[in-house]
C-alpha cells in the first residue's frame, strides 16, 4: 500500500463484492492472468476479469483476427477459449492459488448455455462474481445479438440470476451499438442484474486499400482503446443519470489515472482496463496509482466520494 492509498481510500465494491482496488482487467485483453503476473501484483487488482468462456472449447475466427486504427484496434478473435471444464480445471484454480479474485465472463448462444455456465460456477473458489458477456448473437433470433434487445437481454440476466451462487454479483455487460442504452440497462436491472459492465466494443471494419478486400478474417471487428473513449464515458454518464442506484463497472481506452476519473465522475465504481495492456503490462498497477493521486489532488477522502460527482 502506498502513502496516496493510506491518504485515499481506494476500497470499492462490485454490487456487495468488496473490492480492495477500483481497477480491475478488462475481459479478453489479459486471456486469464498468467501472461501479467511477471508485471504486476495481480493480487493487488480489483480482480481479473477472464476472458469469456463457453460451454465448449473454441478455436475462435479465422486469421489476420486483429488490426491497427487510429487511436485504438479491432480485434477478430471470436471467444477463443478452453471451454467451462478447462477453466475450472486449470485457469480458476491457477488464480485461486494466488489469492486473485476472478470476475468470470460468461458467453453463450442460447439463453440456456448462460444459465449453465452460472450453475457450473456456483461456488467455485476465488469466483467473485459473474460478468454476462450478452454481446453474443442469439441463434434463436436470426443470430441479433442479445446486447441489442431490451427483452432477449434480460431474458439472459433473469436466467443466469437464478441459476448463479446468490453470493456471486452478476454484471450484464452492455454494448453501445444500440439506439438507446438506458432502455437496455433499465431492463436488465429489473431482470436481476447487480450491476452493469460498460462498454463492450463497438462494431468496426478495415479494408486494406492494396487488396481492396477486408484486413480481417472475420471481415468486422470490435473496436477497442481511446478512440472509444469518449462514446463510454457517455454511456457511462446516461446510465447513471437514469439509473444512480446501479452500480457501473466502466471501460473504454482507459490509458490513465485521469481517464479513470472521467468514468468516476460520469458514475462507475470501478474500472477494467484493457487495450493499454498491449504496450504497457502494467497498466493497471500504474493506472490505480495515477487515480489516486488525481482523486488526491482534488480533495477526495475516499473514491466513492467522487463516483458520480460530475452530475452534481
């Protein structure tokens, strides 16, 4: 613990999940852990949010999977993962050894595969809680993604809610491809869900203009890091608005302690980050840092002081 900690009080919570720091790792950007360990104290984190897994082992989409943009990067992977026996037989308890909490992220293509992945993780050692990674496509509505509609959405959350350890948060993570995303937050709020994860990636495309076809192998991408930034904060500052009571777990190109601070000021509790780890392994170490020496600076006591204080 560092002087600005002591000065600071950084605890926070994720729906009644006590957290010692508000910056936890962002799904899908740090595979499980293991590849951060040499970098930074993972114990130290909020948790680790894993990459989301699936009933089954996926091999995920075919190659190039990413690309470079202008201040931020697509990615192509498709939920490459070992699948729901693989993770509880190798990645859950690699980080429970280590005392590193786990947000697991869950995906799935029916209603039905999120419900057994909740029960699968019922009181799993070192599982905190749920991140219900709903930006999937429905197979039994044409493949729209389940992000997308109010209704599918939280026919989602209401499941995993009753199937899940009732001592394990869920958080519906959100996508901002949609025309009104209070309206998606609000549903999934009623269906049960303690908390909201925001934001998934925005849908993108890269054509190289050499081939004249698209750079990945998957043609879309999710689009990722500062370029995204500010379309975030915003979701995160219209959700709060609406919804104060919900707690937000915030996220999109979080470089900095002071991007941090926006998504606190707009109304997130706590904070993933995600793309910066690329280039910085460390990242989440430093950005904590840096958050507390800017709610420091500008006379908070404590970081629930500053959650939301932007509406103020």
């Amino acid at each position: 613990m560092t002087a600005l900690d002591t000065a600071v009080d950084m605890t926070t919570a994720l729906g009644t999940a006590p957290l010692g720091s508000p910056v936890l790792t962002a799904s899908g950007c740090s595979a499980f852990g293991q590849e951060l360990e040499p970098f930074v104290d993972l114990a130290g984190l909020g948790a680790v949010v894993t990459k989301s897994v699936q009933l089954r082992p996926r091999s995920g989409r075919p190659t190039p999977r990413m690309a470079e943009t202008p201040s931020g990067m697509l990615n192509s992977i498709g939920l490459q993962g070992p699948g729901i026996e693989g993770l509880l037989a190798g990645e859950l308890p690699w980080l429970a050894q280590r005392g590193v909490p786990a947000f697991v992220s869950i995906a799935g293509t029916r209603v039905e595969d999120f419900a057994e992945l909740a029960a699968r993780l019922r009181g799993v050692p070192g599982v905190l809680g749920l991140e219900v990674n709903i930006s999937c496509p429905n197979v039994e509505s044409r493949g729209e993604v389940f992000a997308c509609d109010p209704v599918a959405a939280s026919e989602v959350v209401s499941a995993v809610r009753a199937a899940a350890d009732p001592a394990q948060p869920v958080y519906a993570k959100l996508s901002p491809d949609v025309t009104d995303i209070v309206s998606v937050a609000r549903a999934v709020s009623e269906a049960g869900a303690d908390g909201l994860s925001m934001i998934n990636t925005l849908l993108g495309l890269v054509i190289d203009p050499d081939t004249m076809k698209p750079v990945l192998g998957g043609v879309t991408g999710g689009l990722s890091g500062p370029a995204v930034r500010p379309v975030a904060v915003r979701c995160v500052w219209q959700v709060h608005a609406a919804l104060p009571e919900v707690p937000i777990l915030g996220m999109g190109g979080i470089r900095t302690g002071l991007d941090a601070l926006q998504f606190v000021l707009a109304g997130a509790s706590a904070v993933s980050v995600g793309t910066a780890v690329f280039h910085d392994p460390s990242a989440t170490a430093r950005v904590h840092r840096e958050l507390a020496e800017a709610l420091a600076a500008r006379g908070f006591s404590s970081l629930r002081e500053a959650v939301g204080y932007a509406h103020r």
